[in-house]
C-alpha cells in the first residue's frame, strides 16, 4: 500500500487491535495494529520526470519496441486485419483476449471485510 512517489496514508484512529487508514483512493480500510510500517517519503520523487531522450536509451534498459495490435495480423492479435489505416471496431483487449484499458481484471474478496468506506462513495 502507498509504496509510490508523492503518496501517503493516514493514520485516521485506532479500534481494538486494528488501525484505520485513509489511502490516497479515499478509501478507509483497516489494518492490523501489529503489521509493520515505513514512516518516510520515497526519495528521488523527481524520477517521473526525467527525459529519456531517444529510442536506443531505452533499449539500454531492456525496454522492446511496442507494436500496435492493429499493425499485425490476424493470427497475432485479436485487433489485427483490415485494408489498410482501419480503426478496431471492437474494445480493446491484449493478445490473449483479456480487456484491457478500464475494465477491472481482479478482485480480492478475502480483504473487503477490511474495507470501512469504499473509494467510490461519498
């Protein structure tokens, strides 16, 4: 939770043997008084902002050119065929099928009875 730059939780009070965080999200959750937490900021929080300048850089770091699924052909992704410059008249999905782009792939329900207030209500 709250592992990235420029984010934090607060500690909003206390009951029992749990304490009541508030996330970035909104959302209010409970969390085990006994479970550990690192109080601090993550340094280097101007790292988003750096310039990588140039295709090759990024190479160095591992990174493949992405190919867009209307580029290739039927056989490698679901957006793939068409003549010519077509728009996929279909939702986005990956290669595999999965949606993509806003639809929500997970859910944990072995943690919602943690959940006080959820992040969408108000």
């Amino acid at each position: 939770m709250c592992r990235s730059t420029e984010v934090a939780a607060q500690k909003i009070g206390r009951i029992e043997d749990s304490a009541q965080l508030r996330l970035p999200s909104g959302e209010m959750r409970r969390v085990r008084e006994k479970c550990y937490a690192t109080i601090g900021t993550v340094s280097h929080s101007d790292h988003f902002n750096a310039s990588i300048g140039k295709a090759g850089r990024k190479r160095w770091m591992g990174v493949r050119p992405t190919v867009r699924g209307v580029a290739m052909n039927p056989v490698d992704h679901p957006h793939g065929d068409g003549e010519g410059r077509t728009s996929d008249r279909r939702h986005p999905i990956s290669p595999w099928a999965k949606p993509t782009k806003g639809a929500k792939t997970w859910h944990n329900k072995r943690t919602d009875k943690d959940i006080i207030l959820c992040r969408n209500s108000k």
